[in-house]
C-alpha cells in the first residue's frame, strides 16, 4: 500500500477529500504501525513513515471515510521505568473522531498474562477484540446553525442521560430510543421548550468503556464515566450503527436543540480514562506512551497515581496531554457546536505536583483560548484526593457545582439544627463563596439532586441506599445522611405520608427555581422519577433509570414548569449582581430584607438559633425592562415564607409601607393557587402548613 510522508499536524486521521492523514503522538515509540481494517476484520498494517516532535505520521491515498484503523507501537517493556510499549495489542487513536465495534473481553487485551502480571509482556493479539478506529466524513452543512448563546444568569440546566431519558418514551419511535435522534426529535423539542429549559447538560458522551467486572455480572456503565476517546461521540447512542454515522448524527442533534433555542454542554471525564491501573487494560494511552499520558507513582513508576479513585489520573503536567484536552474541547466547539462543558472531578486537573493549584497550567490555557474561553466552563470543584474538595476556588470565568447548596438546603428542609444563616448564603447565590473572587451569582449552579445520588422522589422517600442490585451488598454509593423520609421507608399508600412526601419535593423545587444562581434539575425529577432507593445507578441500564414516562406525575411537572417560568419572567430570582441589602432605584427600597416569623427583622442575634426553622425574605422588584421613553420598568416586590418547622406556623406579614397588598402566587402545600385566593395586607397574619414555602407578590 502506498504511503507518503504527510504532516505531523493535525494529530488523528484527517480526511482531505482525496485521502488520509494519520498522526499520532509517541515519544517512546521506536516504530509505529498503522493497521487497516476491511468489513472482514482482515489485516493490513503499514509503518508510518516519518516522525516529527514525536508526532509519527503518514500520508494515505484513497483511505476514504469509514475505514477502520488502529496503531501498534513498538519500543520499551520496562514496567518500573513506566514504558509499556507492546505491539500485540490494537491500540485506539487518541484523535479518533469515531469508533467502530464493540470491545470484547479477553485476556488479549491486556499488556500482561493474567498468571503473571508482574513477568514479560503478552504477545497475544488484542485486535479481534478490540474496537476500532474510524475515519469520518467531517464535512456537515452548519449554515442554518446559531447557538441560543443564553447569559449565564437566565440558564436553566436539564442534566440529562441520551439514552435513559428517552428509552422508555411512549411517543418517540421504537428505533429512534436511546439515541441522539430521539433527543432531537420534536417529541423531546416540545417536551423542552414547554418546561423552559435553556440547556441540556449531557451525561458522558465521549466514546466509554463497560467495566470487565460489570460486563462479567451482566451488568454495564450506565453513566459512561470511563472514557477511552476524547473525540468520538459514544456509537451505542446513535440510532444507525454505520462506520462513522454517529458523528453526523450528533450534529444533527446539536443543529436541532439550537433551532428550539436550547443549548447543549457536555459531561467531560477529562481526569482519567477507560484503562485503569497496573492491572487494566491496554486499549490507547497506556500503549502509546504511558509516561507522558499517565500521573505515575514517583517511587516506582509501574503503579498509578489516584485521584480519581478509577485507577489513574491523566498527567495534565505533560504538555502533550493539556494539547489533547485542549484540541478535544476546540473540537467539540467548533466541529460539533457544543455550548459548554462541565468537568467530571475537575480538581483532579488542577493538580500540578500534589497540592490543587487553582492557577495550574490547564487553567491558564482555557482562560488564554479564545475559542475554548468563550463557552460555558462548569466544575465539578472536588476529586477524591488529599484537599480535593475545592468548592469556590476556581477561577473567576468559571461555574461550579455547589455542592454546598445541595447540602444546605437539604439540612434546612429536613429541620437541621443552626441552618438558617447557611440556608440564606445559599438561597441569595452564595456570596460567601464566590463574591471575594470577583464572580457573580450565576458561578453557582445548583442542585438538590444529580445523576450521582438519590433522585428527587426517593430523596424524600428513604433515609437508606438501596443499592443492592448493583451487587456489592449496598456497600457502593454514599451514605446519604441529609435525605429525609417523611416516616415511612419506602412505597406506601399512607394519605400523610404521601402529601408529606408530595410537599417536600415542591419545596425542593421552589427553593432552587427561586434561588440566586443557576438553577440544575436532574431529568426525570419534574415526573418523581424513582430509582427505588438505589442512590449509586451507575450499572443499572434498565428500567431502574431510565425515566418512566408511562407513570409520570403530571402535578409535579405542571408545578415545575410554572417555577421555571415564573423565574424567567420576574428578574429578581435571577439576578446578575448580589444582593447588598441598600435602596436601589432611587427609591429608597433596600433590595433585601429578612424577617423573622412576626414580621420583625432579623438581628444579628436572630441567627444563631439554632431551633429557629422559619423565616422571610423580602426582595425588591428588580429592571424588568425599559420603555419607549426610555425609562425603567421595575418588576413587583417579593415575599417569600420559609417554614421549615413539623409543625404549622403563623407568619406576620412585615409592615414596611402600610396599606400594601400582597396576592399568593405560590404555596408548596397546594399544586396550584385557585384564582379565588385571598389576598394579604401589610401586618396581616398567614399561615403556613408544616414544611412548606409561600411566594406573595406585591400588587398596586
């Protein structure tokens, strides 16, 4: 087969219209073998014919998309060097753009004999096992798209799964389930844009691995956080199992969530991958050049360094590893119109030597890229490592996961001791975390629940994981200490208990519409999807998570779709600036009050008791709009009534200007206010049902 020098650069393979590039970074590599696949999984392998900066390379005429491909490397065994060089084992294109296949088990896969993992190196060949690389078509008609470009501060986020939240979809045909043409089909259009979502934040996507271990006890890696390929979309997620037609699917997809004004950010494992530890597997990495791509132990460089606690962590400090991260997230972007990305551990990127650095090099590139620079960055601010937990500490164009939101809250509604101060910060954008950065509310993206956790019904149904189908005796997943059952564990048909139940989760849901930051909902929360009580689902692809869309709750989708859209049209719960408790507008008016039950304000005092559970809120009308003559139009005054006590409470409405009314346009003990609801005047008493939350709005 005829081969040309080519170019060094772009790394992968790089179709031209005529034929393929191939580049692949190895400095270790004494030689490196292009291996070509036909539909027949025949062989033929072609040493690439130059190397240029450790980039080794070769030029294909007539290599079309859709061909199959996979590098061997020659060069070192030496495991307590780190060099684990081994030419019997297929390795993936790190730059692949697509895959083909599906990985098979064998003993073959691994650089070692499984008698001897400590002996010389296995010459069993990998490659009737292994998935393949593919080359792609990248030419797509983008000349219709325009991303929604939504301002941080009126996201809303959708954490969603492609395929558990559209298997189990009534209305979408059978063969589209599960794949990215069923998210973009006008089923899932309607059902987004009705909710009033901004954004679809899409749980792993990059081309993953199902664990050996799982794939032994027939289970699999439901949420995908194993990543072997940084470029390919995951090809079980496409509805067309052709070479390559999961690239042009995904787009597709992109171009259709933008035309109904809905972005698209990604759930990217960027601090390990699919290969594991000293043990793992050879796929990719580990073959090519396992010191530079890999965080090696100092003292012996046959182990892996941890953070992850999956086995490894990628060696951000190599230069060639930040150019792949960095050339990955460009792709997405300019390739495949993503809209922003949320790290999975991404304190597990910031560590230089030991310690997380919050201005370590790969920060430095993103805050420098002007493409990579302008989406939506969002953290995950912990990883498993020694000072780890990192909650705001990253940089200033940066989101992140509140962790601390989604912990506060929860103690606040389940009648913690000394939590209303804790409940405030977190209720007003958690100034105390991001203000002294120079970041604004919307660094905070909140949450109540996540993939990684209790779903909102079972939250407020067990006290206890069930995580016992995940076969390791409920030893998996947190202990998850800030549920709260609402008194009995589990199913019931118990009247209380169930409107207990149904009224906690509104309060839920209120609190994180109304609060200052981003607002996440986790898919299926809006319809009580239960994973009865498995809090860890990561191996349950089946119907214990993929959303139930036969048994929705239709009341808590319609409350939820109101809160979205009431936050949407009044400013002051989503805010650009904190609150600073002084007049604005001219008027006077502070732009936050808080208020103890009697209508009385909070004093210092106030908050430190620690049996306290209720409170208030006043919130100033924030700009609504400017009129034609270009004055401004103020939005109405809020109240918002906390009672988070197991008892009913009678709440005074504070007398800040006498003569004022106030209607209720929320109340968590009801699905909906009638339109004969009583309104409320100035120092005038409520009540409030135990564990509950009221909205007034001022009216003239």
């Amino acid at each position: 087969m005829q081969v040309f020098p080519g170019a060094h650069y772009p790394l992968g393979a790089t179709f031209d219209g005529a034929g393929t590039n191939f580049a692949v970074f190895s400095e270790v590599a004494e030689k490196v073998d292009l291996c070509l696949f036909d539909d027949d999984g025949n062989e033929t392998c072609v040493p690439l014919p130059e190397c240029t900066a450790y980039v080794w390379h070769g030029y294909l005429p007539e290599v079309l998309p859709g061909q199959r491909y996979g590098y061997r490397v020659h060069g070192p065994w030496d495991a307590k060097q780190g060099h684990r060089c081994n030419p019997a084992k297929l390795l993936l294109d790190p730059y692949a753009k697509a895959t083909a296949g599906d990985l098979q088990w064998d003993e073959a896969l691994f650089a070692y004999r499984f008698g001897d993992p400590d002996g010389p190196p296995s010459d069993a060949d990998s490659a009737p096992f292994m998935l393949k690389s593919v080359v792609i078509n990248p030419f797509f008609d983008w000349s219709r798209d325009r991303s929604p470009g939504h301002t941080l501060h009126e996201s809303v986020i959708y954490e969603a799964h492609v395929k558990g939240l559209t298997k189990l979809h009534p209305e979408l045909p059978e063969e589209l389930r599960g794949t990215y043409a069923a998210l973009a089909h006008p089923v899932m259009l309607d059902y987004f844009k009705d909710l009033g979502i901004t954004a679809v934040e899409l749980m792993p996507v990059h081309e993953f691995v199902h664990d050996k271990h799982l794939v032994e006890q027939g289970r699999r890696n439901y949420w995908g956080y194993n990543s072997i390929c940084y470029f390919a979309p995951h090809h079980e997620y496409a509805s067309n199992s052709g070479p390559g037609h999961q690239v042009q699917e995904f787009k597709a997809m992109v171009q259709r969530l933008h035309e109904a004004d809905i972005e698209v950010i990604l759930d990217v494992v960027y601090n390990h991958t699919a290969e594991g530890n000293h043990l793992g597997p050879m796929l990719s990495f580990k073959g090519l050049d396992n010191t530079a791509y890999y965080r090696l132990m100092p003292d012996d460089h046959r182990y892996y360094m941890d953070y992850t606690g999956t086995g490894n962590t990628l060696n951000v400090r190599h230069p060639q590893v930040l150019q792949l991260i960095m050339d990955s997230l460009r792709y997405w972007v300019t390739e495949m119109h993503v809209d922003g990305f949320r790290f999975d551990l991404a304190a597990a990127l910031a560590r230089e030597l030991h310690d997380v650095d919050r201005l370590s090099a790969f920060f430095d590139i993103i805050h420098q890229d002007p493409i990579v620079g302008q989406v939506k960055l969002i953290a995950e601010p912990w990883d498993i490592g020694e000072g780890g937990y990192q909650v705001g500490n990253f940089p200033p164009q940066w989101s992140e996961w509140n962790g601390r939101y989604r912990d506060d809250v929860r103690d606040y509604w389940r009648g913690c001791d000394q939590t209303l101060g804790e409940f405030a910060n977190r209720f007003t954008g958690s100034s105390d975390l991001y203000e002294r950065t120079g970041r604004r509310p919307h660094a905070s993206v909140n949450f109540v629940t996540a993939h990684d956790g209790f779903t909102l019904r079972d939250l407020v149904s067990y006290n206890e994981k069930h995580n016992e189908a995940n076969g390791e005796d409920n030893r998996d997943g947190h202990n998850d200490n800030r549920s709260w059952n609402c008194g009995v564990e589990g199913p019931t048909d118990d009247p209380h208990v169930l409107a207990l139940r149904h009224r906690q989760s509104r309060n839920f849901l209120a609190t994180l519409f109304l609060s200052q930051g981003i607002p996440m909902l986790l898919h299926g929360d809006e319809i009580g999807r239960t994973q009865q009580g498995n809090n860890n689902a990561y191996c349950q692809d089946n119907e214990l998570s993929w959303v139930d869309w036969a048994n929705a709750d239709e009341e808590l989708l319609e409350f939820t779709r109101k809160l979205i859209h009431f936050r949407r049209e009044h400013p002051v719960f989503r805010r650009w600036k904190w609150f600073h408790g002084r007049p604005i507008h001219g008027t006077g008016v502070t732009d936050i009050a808080w208020y103890k039950p009697d209508g009385k304000e909070m004093k210092k005092a106030d908050w430190q008791h620690g049996y306290a559970k209720s409170l208030q809120v006043f919130l100033a009308g924030d700009l609504r709009s400017i009129d034609q003559r270009g004055q401004p139009i103020i939005d109405s005054d809020f109240l918002v009534l906390f009672n988070a006590h197991y008892e009913p409470m009678v709440f005074t409405i504070p007398s800040r200007k006498p003569g004022r009314t106030w209607k209720k346009v929320f109340d968590t003990q009801v699905v909906a206010i009638p339109d004969s609801a009583p309104v409320y005047q100035e120092s005038e008493q409520i009540s409030l049902e135990s564990r509950s939350l009221v909205v007034l709005q001022h009216v003239e």
